[in-house]
C-alpha cells in the first residue's frame, strides 16, 4: 500500500487486518499519518519524490501489487516535489503534469518493474456511495436544480483533471476545486455568497478504473458543509468513497444536510 493523507488508508489496513491480511505500507511522509504503522507488516516512509526509492522497497518486499490509498495534496505534487531520478526522468517524458498524468505515468514504470495497480477501493467497496438519498432527508427543488446543474460542471472539471468539487448557489457556480481542495474550496465559496446557502457536488473522473484519485467524502467533508451554510451534497454511486460512512450519515442527519448519490453523468471508458 502506498499511503497517502486522510482516513482512507487507514481504514483499509484496519480492513485488511481483519481480513487476515499482512500489508506492506510506503508511507508519504507530511501526509500519511503515524498512525499507520502498528498495522502495517513493514513500514517505510519516503519522501513524495522517492520513485527509486518506493520501487525498491516494494521489489524488498516481493510486493507484486500495489494500491495507492489516501491523498497527497495537489499542491505539493506542483510545487514540493524533488524528484529523484526515476521521476524526474518519468516527469521529462509527460506531456502533460496534472495529477491523472503524472499516476499513470507512475502506473507505467511500476508495471515495467512487474508490479500492477490495482482497484485503491478493493478492501473499502461497502464504502463506496450507493445510488438515491442516503439520509432522513431529501434534497429539495431548489436542491435538487442547483446539484443538476453542478452534476454537469463537476463533470467536466473532473474528467479534464482539474478538480472534482463545485459549490452551486442559486443555479451558479460560484466555485470550483482546483488544487486548494474541498474543504478550502467550500470556506471560499462561503465567502462569496453573503449567506446564501451552498450546495456542494462531487464527480469521479471518466476514467474506466478505480486505481487513483477516487473522490471521497467523509465526516470532515460534514463538518465543513455546517460551517459553511452547505445544505446537501452529491455524489457519484459506485465512485465515490464514504469514510465512516455511518457517523458521516448521522452528523448530516443532526445537522438536517440532505446527501444522495446519482449515476455518473460520464461513461466510463
């Protein structure tokens, strides 16, 4: 398991371990928490640069697959990356350097080395939204026509590699995620709408797989939404992970958040 930031990569090796699982965790360091490490059957951190240094570990181990869970901010992967020499020669052959490219560029030399990628969701798929309303209540009309329109700008934002993230009010965008993130996203938002609430709509990309860059919501996605007058959220079924999906539900059921999960607008490919 390469890990990353947030609930995600721990959740997983909790699942694992009661799965009888033994999980070999790289570590990014200033974004995986410590946490981590009595789970874990070995433990390594690296720095996000280290490309030479995680297939080494993995070669060590006998890692054969390998999945990538968490998050590692946007920013410090556009501006706090010290490449080795595995990644910088990784990163002179792209032609582009957005996230998607730059993974499965990583996904390539890992495949050369003979370690696949696989499915990041495989050990959490009970956490992955379903279709329809998720809790107590629904979302309104008015709800309902600003996440209709959001569904189709998220849309687009996500498959372009951009972000996956819209704040709507009133039928208008009035932001959308880039590298800042989704709690940032949602302050910045609140900023600009005089208190007029929000809502906020997540998209998966149009990628085929699940291997990278999975959306995902959690309690902290909540407790942002009370703090920032966002009054529902949606998400796409089947492509979007809820981290401790119960609490999640519960804390938006109390704060009377409308949640539901909608059909991806992309196909898949």
């Amino acid at each position: 398991m390469i890990a990353g930031n947030g609930r995600f990569p721990l959740l997983a090796l909790e699942t694992a371990r009661r799965e009888g699982h033994e999980i070999s965790v790289v570590a990014i360091e200033n974004e995986a928490s410590p946490e981590l490490q009595p789970l874990a059957s070995t433990f390594h951190w690296v720095n996000i640069g280290q490309l030479g240094k995680i297939i080494d570990i993995l070669k060590r181990e006998g890692v054969t697959e390998v999945m990538m869970t968490g998050q590692v901010k946007h920013v410090s992967l556009f501006s706090g990356l010290t490449p080795d020499w595995r990644l910088l020669k990784l990163l002179t052959s792209l032609k582009e350097k957005n996230t998607a490219a730059l993974i499965a560029g990583v996904q390539r030399v890992l495949e050369q080395e003979g370690i696949a990628l696989v499915d990041s969701t495989r050990l959490l798929k009970p956490l992955l939204a379903p279709e329809g309303v998720l809790t107590k209540r629904k979302p309104s009309k008015e709800e309902e026509e600003d996440i209709r329109y959001g569904r189709r700008i998220a849309s687009i934002l996500a498959t372009a590699d951009i972000g996956q993230s819209v704040a709507i009010s009133e039928k208008a965008c009035v932001a959308a995620e880039a590298m800042e993130g989704t709690d940032a996203m949602l302050r910045r938002a609140a900023s600009l709408t005089n208190g007029r609430p929000l809502r906020l709509v997540k998209a998966s990309s149009g990628r085929g797989h699940l291997l990278f860059d999975v959306p995902v919501a959690g309690l902290t996605t909540v407790k942002t939404m009370v703090e920032t007058g966002t009054t529902a959220l949606a998400v796409d079924a089947g492509r979007t992970l809820l981290l401790d999906k119960d609490a999640m539900i519960a804390r938006a059921n109390q704060a009377g958040i409308a949640i539901a999960g909608y059909e991806p607008l992309e196909s898949t490919k």
